[in-house]
C-alpha cells in the first residue's frame, strides 16, 4: 500500500510524472484502447486518462469530452491522487466538494465519477483513470475492481514506453525523447513567454578514463555523474544522456544568467569531489548555455548552439561553462571560477 508520504510528497510525485516525458505528447491508440474498454465495459458516455502536472490536469486519451486540459483547482483527479484508493462520486450535485464545480454545472456536466490512480512502482501517484457519466448511478464493486484493472494497464503501457525512451546505462531519458522535451519547452515558452535554458556538456578528457582503467570503471563514473547532476536541479528540470559522455539540461523557466549560476554549482560538484574513490578518480566537465530568443527556433538550431558554446568551453581550457548569447559571454565571462 502506498505511504502516507508519498502521497504528500508532491515534489516527488511531480518528478514522477515528468520522468515519463508524456505530457503534451500526441495521442497514443495503445492507451485510447484502453479508455474505449473502459467507456464500454462500464456503460459510461465518457471515458479518460488523465495527468496531474504541477499546476493542471492534462488528459492523454479521452472518449466522450471535448478538453485536453483544465486548471488543476477543478480537478476532479487532483482529489483521486490524494489516496490510493479508487474515488467514487454517485452523485457531484449532491456533494459539498464537488456542486459548484464548473465541470459540473458546466460542460461536460459530471454527474457520476469513478477514478483510481495511476501509482507508479515506486509509489506515486501521477494521474487517474476514470470513468464518468452525466447522470447520477451506482457503480459495482465489480466495476470498481475492472477500472482498476485497467488503470494498471495504463501503468504497465507507461512503464514499458518510459523504459524504451530511457538510457539502459544511467536511466536518465535519452536523446530522442530530450529533444522531444526540447519541442515542448520551445512550444510552451512561444505561449507563455517563460524562459527555457538548453544545457549541454561534456565529461572532460573522457576517454583517457576509458584507457586507463577500463570501460566498467568508465560506466561508473557516467552514472554517478548522471546522480550527482540530478540531484542538484529542482522539479520540472530535465537531465538526458545524448551520447557518450554528453549529456543535456532543460532548465525551465529560467533565463541565461540564473542558469550560469545554478550550471556553475553543477560544475563545482563534479570538480570538487571524487567520482570513485577506488581508484581515486575526479573529473571536471565543460558547459554550454543557450535560452532561445526567436519564437521559430527549432530543437536542432537550439542545440547547435548551445553545443557551439560547449565547444568554446573546451577551447578556453574546459572545465568552463560558456554562455551562447555573446552579449551574455562578455558580461559574464570574467565570473568564471577557475
């Protein structure tokens, strides 16, 4: 059964949900199967799953409602993720959390509700599937238990999406589904005009590790590299590996010159402290920043150049982190920490 603290953990539970890469993402018929299985199975109008993002509530797969999203405060799956029980509402117009509900003297006018969470294996709760009727009805215990059968499909579809979008060596996403973070990133700041920071860097002088002491030694300095950085970004960052020993930030909502700074502790960390300590092994990285600054910038442009501030970094001597923008790298260049 899931802890009462991973049910308050919503720091956690965001991240959760953001390792998954999902959200926004195009329709999928493997979970539209599984809302179309529900809508008939149970007899409801409408069907659908739903995520709960820090601040909304994004529906991947619908059948029967119109919206892809809603703001998080009328969501009826924001009450679902809060217990890890299934949430059963008979009749919305009758309960005091829900009558005033816009969803429900409004479209679509929900009336019944049946949802369960959507836990993830290491016990968050990032979503629901759910089932909903515009008239007042009971559900069985038999409809229960079939909701959430198929609720841990959804989970199981995620899982296996997620293990085929991830780096098998460090488990952090990889390149294909950053640059397709990257996509999103581009597309949300042209509406919201939230700054987004692209970061990129290398493990300097990498393969003199790789010769001197073995491929084994070198995947482990990779990983811990991998933990060390993602245990410094906050919630809503994204870290990848792209290849080799590249890997990518997403800092959101974040402009250039915070991103030097938080990119500077990233880089302290890793000099400061031994990757192994049998053998003794420390390393350094180089890093390049870029905030896009035109509305049409594609991913590749972003990163080519940011990649080209990465490459100025290790021109200058590496263990540098180098601002694309050249007015921002003559303002801020003379902060370097050597």
């Amino acid at each position: 059964m899931m802890s009462d603290r991973k049910l308050t953990d919503e720091a956690g539970r965001v991240s959760a949900l953001h390792r998954y890469c999902i959200l926004d993402t195009p329709p999928d018929a493997s979970f539209d199967c599984i809302t179309k299985l529900v809508q008939t199975n149970l007899d409801v109008p409408i069907a659908a799953m739903s995520l709960v993002d820090a601040d909304r509530q994004w529906i991947k797969s619908r059948i029967g409602l119109e919206t892809t999203e809603c703001p998080r405060e009328i969501s009826f799956c924001t009450h679902t993720i809060q217990s890890s029980e299934p949430l059963y509402i008979p009749n919305a117009t009758l309960d005091q959390r829900f009558a005033q509900n816009p969803l429900v003297t409004g479209p679509p006018h929900i009336c019944s509700y049946l949802g369960v969470p959507l836990a993830t294996p290491d016990g968050y709760n990032i979503g629901s599937l759910c089932a909903i009727d515009i008239q007042p009805r009971t559900f069985t215990s038999d409809q229960v238990e079939l909701l959430s059968s198929f609720g841990s499909l959804i989970v199981e579809e995620l899982d296996m999406s997620c293990i085929a979008k991830t780096d098998g060596l460090t488990g952090l996403i990889s390149r294909r589904s950053f640059i397709l973070a990257m996509k999103r990133h581009l597309a949300r700041a042209s509406l919201s005009f939230r700054p987004s920071t692209l970061v990129l860097f290398d493990i300097d002088h990498f393969r003199q590790i790789n010769d001197a002491y073995g491929r084994e030694i070198g995947d482990e300095v990779l990983r811990n590299i991998a933990n060390r950085v993602q245990s410094l970004l906050r919630t809503g960052d994204i870290l990848g590996r792209l290849g080799g020993e590249e890997f990518g930030i997403l800092l959101s909502q974040t402009d250039e010159e915070t991103a030097f700074e938080v990119v500077e502790q990233i880089r302290r960390a890793i000099e400061t402290e031994p990757m192994l300590h049998s053998p003794e092994i420390s390393v350094t990285a180089s890093f390049g920043i870029s905030s896009p600054r035109s509305p049409d910038l594609s991913p590749l442009d972003w990163l080519h150049q940011a990649d080209g501030a990465l490459c100025k970094a290790k021109c200058e001597g590496r263990n540098l982190c180098y601002l694309a923008h050249e007015l921002a790298v003559s303002r801020l260049w003379s902060r370097r920490f050597e």
